[in-house]
C-alpha cells in the first residue's frame, strides 16, 4: 500500500444557502481515523465530480480492486448515474467505469443522505433508468454483468476533502459511519447481497 501523505486538516461541506455551492469548515476534532484516501485526478470533470460528494452524509460506498485496494481515480474515465424503483422507494447511485467499460465504483444513495446535495452531484450526469419489473432472464443478465471483474467491497462512509502538506495536492477521505437508519442500513444490506459485496468496517 503506498505511504500516505500528512494532511493538514480534513474538512466537511455544507451546502451554501441559495448558490448550492460547497462551503468549507474544520472537521470536527473527534471524527474517526479515515478508511480511504482518494486523490483527486487532474481529470477536470472528474474532480469536480468528485467534490461534490462532500457534504453527501452517509452513503454507501462500493469498490471493486484487486486484493481490495481502495481505488485510484486515474483509472476512472466515464460515470453514470442509476435510478431505479424498489421496494423501499427509490434507488439512486452514481456508477464510475474504466475504460474498458468495467465497473469500478458505485456511490449508492441512502435515506440518510443529503437529497439537495445528491441532485448538485449529479447536474449533468447522464443517468439510466431501471426497471426492477422486467424480466427475471434480463435481471439476472445485469446481475451477473454487475459481478465480473474483482470482487465488490463496500462501506458505509462520509466523504471528507483534504490537503496534503508537502504538496497541496487534494485527497477525498472516506470517514466510516457507525450509525444509520434502519432503511437505510437495509437498503445498504440489500445492495451489497445483490452485488455479493465483501462488507468492510
């Protein structure tokens, strides 16, 4: 695992009030030791992308790596977004791909999650609808196109953004979330059962 660098503070968005911008503050000084560190790609559009996750709330965060790696978003060259009708309502994620067309990511909305903010994320991201009600032959088809490649890791995480000290450079860090609603923690359970998701704490 490559050394990380020394951050000199993490901090949390908030939604600034009638611009729908991200606003930065100090992380609060008891938050948890960071799960995941993303560097932010030089890809314009991918880190602008990126940063709006902060500010999200709770969501769960899958990743699919080899030996479980967290990802690198140099390997990331095009995104979508998922909307879909299941049992508890609706189902929204944004998938992020390679460019062999391989899945690499998925961020998964949850009722816990900052609804504003997830529509500032996905501003212009082009998003496919699903059909929970089609065809079992065709569900099973995406089901199993979903599970090709690694295996799916996820964690229920808040994202938070930082600066490295010796060079400036912005990370994401991926905070664990202990605590979440009930539907949220069961529509989570169900995401991952459905992607066989490896559950990291």
């Amino acid at each position: 695992m490559p050394k990380l660098p020394l951050f000199a503070r993490a901090e949390r968005g908030l939604r600034s009030p009638g611009r729908g911008g991200i606003s930065a503050v100090a992380d609060e000084p008891a938050a948890p030791p960071a799960f995941q560190a993303l560097r932010l790609p030089a890809q314009v559009a991918l880190r602008d992308l990126a940063r709006r996750w902060v500010g999200l709330g709770p969501v769960l965060w899958l990743w699919r790596a080899p030996s479980g790696n967290a990802p690198s978003f140099d390997t990331i060259a095009g995104w979508r977004g998922l909307n879909r009708i299941g049992p508890d309502g609706v189902c929204e994620a944004l998938r992020l791909y390679s460019a062999d067309g391989c899945e690499r990511a998925r961020l998964c909305l949850l009722p816990d999650s900052d609804y504003l903010v997830w529509e500032h994320v996905l501003a212009g991201v082009p998003c496919t609808a699903c059909d929970d009600h089609r065809g079992g032959h065709q569900g099973l088809r995406e089901a199993a196109w979903s599970r090709l490649g690694p295996r799916w890791h996820a964690s229920l995480v808040r994202f938070r953004h930082a600066h490295a000290c010796d060079n400036g450079d912005e990370w994401l860090l991926a905070m664990p979330v202990r605590d979440v609603s009930s539907p949220g923690a069961r529509l989570a359970s169900e995401i991952c059962t459905a992607l066989d998701a490896r559950v990291v704490d």
